[in-house]
C-alpha cells in the first residue's frame, strides 16, 4: 500500500514539474516575441527579422521537415511581397510533421497563429492609440498564439500524428490576413521547389487557428467554425469536456484571423481566442498582463482537439456557413462603439462589454469595460448572436436605453446611437 501511495505521489509530481515546464517555455517564448528587441514584429522590419529566426530555431531543434529545398532556415520560409507597390518583402514560416499511417499522410491539418504585430503604431497602423509612436509589444496579439502553437508542434512531434500536420506562423496577419492568403495562393499552384507539403490545396482538410489566446477568464474560451463540418461541433465538446474548459461556440469561421484564409476556399475550420480587452493594438499589450495558466489550458484543450482531427477516419466534410459578422458593423446602421466579450465567460445573465471606446456612444453614455449588458432597447441580450441581432434593428440618430449589471448594481444608460462605419 506504501509502495502505491509513494508511486501515485511521484507520478503526481513528474506531472506537475511537466506543467511547470511546458507554462515556463511558453512564457520564454512570448516574452522574448513580446520584448522592447522586437519593436512590435512590424513586416519586413528587424524586429520581424529576429521573431523569425528565433522560431525558425524552435522548429529546427525540433527537427521537424522543411518546406522548400533551401538549408537550415531558409527551408521554412515562405516569402511574399505586398503593398501597393510590392515592395513589403516578410514570409510565412512553416514546418511539417508526416503522419504515421500509410493513407492518411497524405491528408495534412494546418494548425497556425500569425507571428507579426504593429510595430510602433501610428496612423493608419490599426492602433487604438494612433497618436502614440512607442513599441506595441503585441504579448496577447499574438505572441501567446505563437507560444502555445511551438508547444503543441514539440507535443506531436514527440508522440506522432496519424495524419501530417502543418504548423504556420503567418506574416502580415494585421496588414489584412496577407501572410495566410499567400499561402492558399501558393498552395494552389505548382512549385517544384516545395517539398514535404501538400501537391495542392486539396492535401488540406483541416486548419486550426490560434489568435489572442494569452488573457483567459473564468477558464472561457471561443472557438469559432464549429459549423464549418458536422463533426467539428462535438469534437469542440469532447475537448472541453476532456479539459474542463468552458466553451462558446459560433458556427461560421469568417472570423477576424487567418483562419478566414482556409474557409474561403471550403477547407472546414477552428478559430479559438480568449477574447479582446483593454490593451488589445495598445502599447500596453505587454507580457505581464497574461494569464499562463490559461495558456496551459488552451494547449491542453488544442491539443484534445487536433488530437481528434489526426485520429478521424475519414477526412471531416465541409460545410459552408454563411458568416455572422460577429465582429464586424457590416450589416449595421448603427453602433455601440465597444468590443463585446466573445468568449461568453460572464458568469451572470448578459453579455460582458470588454472594450468601451472612449468617446464613442457608450461611453458617452456612462458605460465602461467590464459592465454586463443585459438588455438593449427593452429587448434581452444573453449572448453575442442577440446581441448582434439587437443592433441589426436599430436607427442612428436614436436614444435607447441599455440595462447593464455593474458588480451588483443594475443599472440603464440611455445611449444615442451614431452610424457605424462602412
């Protein structure tokens, strides 16, 4: 019976140091992508240049395969120009582990986060301080997709993978998802210098995407696409059943990442995100605001997830879904001028209000971050998809009330509404 106690607290304890370690690499990771040495990750820049080459190190000790016939790093780029004139020259970085059966190595996953950032900011750069030239870090955005993508390609390649997987760190993400549409592109075309990948896109079957994983609340995260094939929806489940990971799920995968690059071209997708906050395109998008523990978490449950995807038999159909502009105004005549939580983490009735915009409507009106918005114009809204859908019926121009819950405190602002932008 001694002998049992004592195996059961060694075992107890391997496992333990084994978290400790995975969270310890991970948080090396993002705070040397997140460092001031960097300067944001802006494409093409030096700052890109060293983000680059510390993954592509990763990936070579790693020893997983090339993808192009050049040596050591150059093997794992993907280069492409962009702007106006062509003259942004940064890459994809990408990797690639075969898969272990006969038949299904022929059928690939990608699972990928984007690598770049901001920059220093400025106008036009997509900051949320446009008048503040300083290093936008970018820890959550996307530095914690990056780590947790680097433990879970040292994960497969140690225990295998039925199928081939393509771990991508994409270029240009915040530029409009340039770095991912590059590769569809150049997955659609013939290259003989390509190697271990794909012949074409329709190698594809599956892409998980991981962007802004880095600030988990109440152990909340969104996956989106769980519609984009019928099998996706259950597995999401499984995996958070397996994790005790509470999910939300949103059926299309047109959501504001590189994800929206695959589903474009009907290859079924999983988009997960803990959600914006206050230091989202912010100078303050710094690693001392992450939750690592919630980092664990979501390599845990990512880990269940494409664990499920290279066990399938059968490659997972696709279903085309029409999007539900869950994050954009594009179907509104009016707009709030706050991010809502996607991640339906609230734990009272509502929609929590992540963001309120200074000087927008809401906060004109007396909202701030962080109050539950339980109705809108008289109307109930326990969720993103209401929400939405309460927004689709009203006018600019108009003053409504909004009935939000403030710790304990109920509270209604009434809320003139201004345009939203197209």
């Amino acid at each position: 019976m001694k002998n049992k106690s004592l195996l059961l607290i060694l075992t107890l304890a391997f496992v333990l140091q084994g978290y400790a370690q995975k969270q310890e690499d991970m948080r090396q990771t993002l705070e040397y992508l997140a460092s001031p040495e960097l300067g944001g990750r802006f494409p093409g820049s030096a700052g890109d240049t060293l983000a680059s080459e510390f993954i592509t190190g990763k990936l070579r000790g790693m020893k997983l395969k090339r993808v192009l016939k050049e040596k050591k790093r150059k093997g794992y780029y993907h280069d492409f120009s962009y702007g106006k004139t062509e003259q942004t020259t940064t890459h994809n970085i990408i990797a690639v582990l075969p898969g272990k059966d006969k038949q299904l190595r022929n059928e690939f996953i990608v699972v990928g986060s984007h690598y770049d950032h901001l920059g220093m900011g400025g106008q036009g750069s997509g900051s949320r301080r446009p008048d503040t030239l300083a290093v936008h870090p970018g820890a959550d955005d996307n530095a914690s997709g990056d780590a947790v993508v680097l433990e879970l390609a040292k994960y497969f390649k140690k225990v295998g993978s039925k199928r081939s997987i393509i771990f991508a760190f994409f270029g240009a993400e915040e530029q409009g998802l340039i770095g991912s549409k590059k590769f569809v592109e150049w997955m659609k075309q013939g290259d003989a210098k390509r190697r271990n990948l794909p012949k074409d896109i329709k190698g594809i079957v599956a892409m998980v995407n991981l962007d802004m994983v880095g600030r988990m609340r109440d152990q909340a995260l969104s996956v989106s696409g769980t519609g984009t094939s019928s099998e996706f929806k259950a597995m999401a489940e499984k995996a958070a059943e397996q994790t005790k990971v509470h999910v939300t799920c949103t059926p299309d995968g047109f959501g504001p990442s590189d994800q929206a690059s695959f589903v474009a071209v009907d290859i079924p997708v999983l988009y997960l995100t803990t959600g914006g906050h206050m230091e989202y395109h912010t100078p303050a998008d710094v690693p001392a605001t992450i939750n690592y523990d919630g980092m664990q978490l979501t390599l845990d449950y990512t880990r269940e997830l494409v664990t499920q995807l290279a066990n399938l038999p059968k490659a997972p159909d696709f279903i085309n879904v029409p999007s539900s502009n869950t994050m954009t105004h594009a179907n509104f005549k009016v707009t709030l001028g706050l991010m809502p939580d996607v991640t339906g983490a609230s734990a009272t009735p509502g929609l929590r209000a992540d963001i309120v915009v200074a000087g927008k409507p809401a906060h004109k009106a007396g909202l701030r971050s962080g109050d539950v918005i339980q109705e809108i114009d008289g109307k109930p809204v326990k969720d993103i998809n209401e929400y939405m859908e309460r927004l689709s019926e009203l006018q600019a121009g108009t003053t409504i009330p909004v009935k939000v819950l403030r710790g304990d405190e109920v509270i209604v602002f009434q809320v003139e509404l201004a345009p939203a932008k197209k």
